[in-house]
C-alpha cells in the first residue's frame, strides 16, 4: 500500500534527479577543491527561502535567483583576493546561515526550519517535481556542452586561457549551476547537508574511475544508490530522508575505503 | 591590426610595458618585439618578474601601463611552470594531450618529446621532469606559431636539462615558431638560444648570449665566470628580505665581486 502513494514515488524521483546531475558536479567541486565553496552557496539558501516568502516567490525559484545572485558575487569577490579564498567564505558560509536563521524565526514566517535545514523529501509536490527537472536539464545540459572546456579550465586555468577557452565565462557557468543544483537539493536533503551530496558520491567514485567522465558516471550512479537506500531507510525505519540518504553515502565511500584497505 | 600578414612581421611587440600592482612596481619599461623562429630566453633572478612578464605577453595579465599587440590570429603553445593537477582528478597523459586539441596523435606528440612510454600513465603519477615532457608536449601539439615557455626544466634534473634545451631547438626547428623562454641560468640555455632579455624588474640588457654574458649589468645580477651556478644570493636584498632593484646601478658594492678580490689579494 505504501508503494501506491505517490509521495513515495515523487520523492524517489526527485532524489534520483538530484543525485543525478550533483555526481558529475560534485565531481568539478572535488577536483576544483570547491566544498567550502558549495557550503557557502547552501547555507545562504535559508536566505534565498525567507526572501521568497516576503516577496511571494516559489521557495525553489527564489532559492535558485538568490543563490545566482550570491554566486556571482562571490566569482567577483574572488577575483579581487585581498583575504583568502578560505577565510572569506567560512566568513560568509556560516553569517548567511546564521542570518537566514534569525529572520525566519523574527519574521515569525511559517515555516518549518528542521526540513529547510535537513531536507524534506517526502513531501515533494508535483511543481517541485517539475521546476526540479527543469533545473537539472538546465544543470545537464550545460555540463554536456561544456564538459571539454570545464575539464581544460580545471586542469590548469592559464593554459585553458592561453589556448582560447574563455575561463572567466566557464568559472561564471559552473557557480550558475551550483546554485542551481542548490536550490532543488534544498528539498531532497537541506541546506546543511547539499556539500555532502555534492562530495561524497565524488569522492567514492575516484577509486572506480579511469577518466573524467567514469568518475562523474559512477559519481551520479552512486548518488542515486545513496537516495535509494536512504529513502528505503527512511520509510522502513521512520528516520528522516535527507540525513539517512547522506548517512548511505557515508556508508558507500567507507565500503570502498575497507574495499581498497583489503586489497 | 597594423600588422600586415606577413611572416617577417614580428609576432608580439610589446611597448613601454609597466606592471603596478598596490604601489608596488613590478615590470617597468619593457620594450621588445618576438620575431618568427627565432628563440627568445628570458633571464633574471627570482623576483625580477620573469614569469610576470610572461603573463604580460600572453594576455594573462593586463598591463597597467604600455601595450602589448599581438599578430592577429597569433597561435600560441603555453608551458606553464607546473601542472597541479588535484590527484582525484583521472586523467592519462593521452587524453590530456587531446583535451581540446582536434587531430592530436599522442603517440607522435609523445614521441617528439621522447617520452613515448607514457601515453597510459596517469597525469598525477609523473615526476617532475615528466611532466615537464608531458606539457612540452602538448605545447608543441598545437601547431603553434609562438611557444611560451616557463622555466622549461624545472624539477629536471642537470644531465636532463640541456636535453630539454635542446628539445626545444629541435621544436622551433621543425615547426619554425618563435619560442620565447624563461630561465633563471644563462649558461645552460646558451647554446641554444638567439636573443637573451636580462631583466630585472626592467630589461637590463639584451642581445646575443655572449654578448649579455660579458654585459656589465648581467655581471653585476648574476657574478663572474667564475661561479656561473651562485647567483641565486648574489642579489642584494633590503631588511624585510626584498630584491633591491640595483640591476643596472653600479654605484653599489657587489658582494660576490668584493670577496672574489679579498681571495685574489690574500693569495
């Protein structure tokens, strides 16, 4: 009976979707050493979230406009470099969340700031669903036509520069689609817990892959194992969906880990 | 733009090119032209802005004063001074060699470099001097009109490095591109050079190899003959540790000279 209703299936869609375009993402953030920079675009998505409300936005549509806006303010702020890369989004990361905190509970806005945090998988309604594929179409699409140049950029920037590929709108295009990854992974596991998505398959897959596009497969492939066993985890046990399907991820990276330990 | 296209025209001139970055001078000065086929090395102590000035050249960097016109459609081949490359990142020598080059046969790419046995190596696991094949390589596979390269043989050890030299000889011969390279050691690239550009900070002097070695201002940056391989402390530095731009500015005592002439006269 439980397999007839269709939160179950929105959800399982959902997450499938997610984990789908965040492997190959995931991927740019391992190599490009991006987590903080995924922590900073998250975090500030409370933000995006409180905006919307006062604003009568859709949630993942102001998400997915704030997290633009802060993205490409972040791609200036690092071209000026007076402070560390580091430094200056740790500042950032953890004030936005904080910020984003504050004004939903001095707003008084109803919302529930537990499944804003950790995800609230279960209840993705059909418009989630859509504007969630529509977002990973984008994501896929742009990653597909991209995908030399994004590997160029990463491997040596002035060399990519030197050879024509223009890096300046290539670094612009991957922040557009990690804020767009952002906003519709807000749903599936929270704003705390998007990095982990993010990073985790990734950085499973590097020890199964030979090139690129193995990595950013089995990436997406491990992903969308991780929400499987999650959301499985989730029903069986009444455990929340976005934690346990991050906790699976855990679980998978750990299994590969003992795996190459034991060869 | 101006250039006509025609090949004796000079593929890169630079004009009255200055680099300011927080008050700081980096690159002042800088007036020089790169000719077809012809090789081009870049020397100087460290700090002197050799790299900079590279970056100048390629359009890196934007200057903050003078220009630097390229002819139009200018192919160039980088190598830059090192690949980082992350180590989660899976990658082959083969494929990176192909990455965005269309018709690139890594086994002739790899070959002209002497390095045929690394086509299924992993990017992350070359040494040093490997890689250095690796990204001369890939330079090279571009066709380029102008080879830009960044201390060629760093991480090479000696008995390589005139190998690597000689290489990039080799290169220009056969692809007939100007190549223009900075090293940190005149006497290695000698030979195999045409036109040496001492800089520091400004361009101290130039011309050709053996002629710059006897150069007063290349004496007074790098020491005598006699200990070709010391220069690294023969700059002179101020009290926070800084290069004192004193290139071309003889009135100073040189500390390298001093104690050569206390040896000569105790003998």
């Amino acid at each position: 009976m439980l397999l007839h209703s269709h939160f179950l299936w929105y959800a399982l869609a959902a997450g499938l979707l997610v984990a789908l375009v965040s492997g190959p993402l995931g991927c740019f953030a391992v190599w490009r050493r991006m987590a903080y920079f995924g922590d900073t675009l998250a975090h500030s998505a409370l933000l995006g979230v409180t905006l919307g409300f006062l604003l009568h936005i859709q949630p993942t549509l102001a998400v997915g406009a704030s997290s633009c806006l802060l993205a490409l303010m972040l791609v200036y702020l690092q071209r000026r470099q007076h402070l560390s890369v580091d430094t200056l989004l740790g500042i950032l990361s953890h004030s936005m969340l904080a910020l984003g905190i504050v004004t939903v509970s001095l707003l008084d806005i109803n919302v529930d700031l537990l499944s804003l945090l950790l995800g609230d998988l279960l209840a993705v309604s059909s418009q989630d669903l859509l504007l969630m594929l529509a977002a990973a179409a984008v994501i896929a699409l742009l990653l597909y036509w991209l995908w030399p140049k994004l590997l160029a950029f990463t491997l040596h920037e002035e060399l990519a520069a030197v050879e024509g590929v223009p890096v300046e709108k290539i670094r612009l295009a991957l922040m557009l689609m990690l804020a767009l990854l952002i906003a519709i992974a807000m749903k599936v596991v929270g704003v705390l817990l998007i990095t982990a998505l993010l990073i985790i398959p990734a950085a499973t897959a590097r020890r199964l892959s030979q090139t690129p596009e193995q990595m950013a497969g089995f990436a997406a492939l491990i992903g969308g194992i991780s929400v499987f066993l999650g959301l499985s985890a989730s029903v069986l046990w009444n455990t929340p969906a976005g934690p346990s399907i991050v906790l699976a991820a855990g679980g998978l990276f750990l299994c590969g880990q003992l795996r190459k330990a034991r060869d | 733009m101006e250039f006509p296209l025609n090949s004796s025209e000079p593929l890169i001139r630079a004009q009255g090119l200055g680099l300011e970055i927080a008050g700081r001078q980096l690159l002042r000065d800088i007036t020089l032209q790169l000719q077809p086929a012809e090789i081009v090395t870049v020397i100087g102590p460290n700090g002197a802005g050799k790299t900079t000035l590279l970056r100048l050249l390629l359009g890196l960097t934007r200057p903050t004063s003078g220009k630097v016109q390229r002819r139009p459609g200018l192919r160039m081949g980088y190598m830059p001074q090192r690949l980082q490359i992350d180590a989660t990142m899976p990658m082959t020598v083969g494929r990176f060699l192909q990455l965005g080059i269309e018709g690139v046969r890594v086994a002739d790419a790899l070959a002209r470099v002497g390095a045929p046995h690394l086509a299924q190596a992993r990017l992350a696991d070359l040494s040093g001097g490997e890689m250095q094949r690796v990204l001369l390589a890939r330079a090279a596979a571009r066709k380029p009109q102008l080879l830009v390269l960044d201390e060629p043989t760093q991480g090479v050890d000696l008995g390589g490095q005139s190998e690597v030299y000689q290489l990039i000889a080799q290169l220009r011969d056969e692809l007939q591109c100007g190549v223009l390279l900075v090293s940190h050691d005149l006497h290695l690239v000698m030979a195999a050079t045409d036109r040496v550009l001492c800089v520091n900070q400004h361009i101290c002097c130039h011309g050709h190899p053996e002629q710059v070695s006897r150069d007063p201002a290349y004496l007074e940056l790098f020491g005598d003959k006699l200990a070709p391989y010391t220069h690294q402390h023969n700059h002179h530095h101020d009290l926070s540790g800084e290069v004192v731009d004193d290139c071309c500015d003889h009135s100073h005592g040189h500390a390298h000279d001093n104690h050569n002439h206390g040896g000569n006269s105790a003998q």
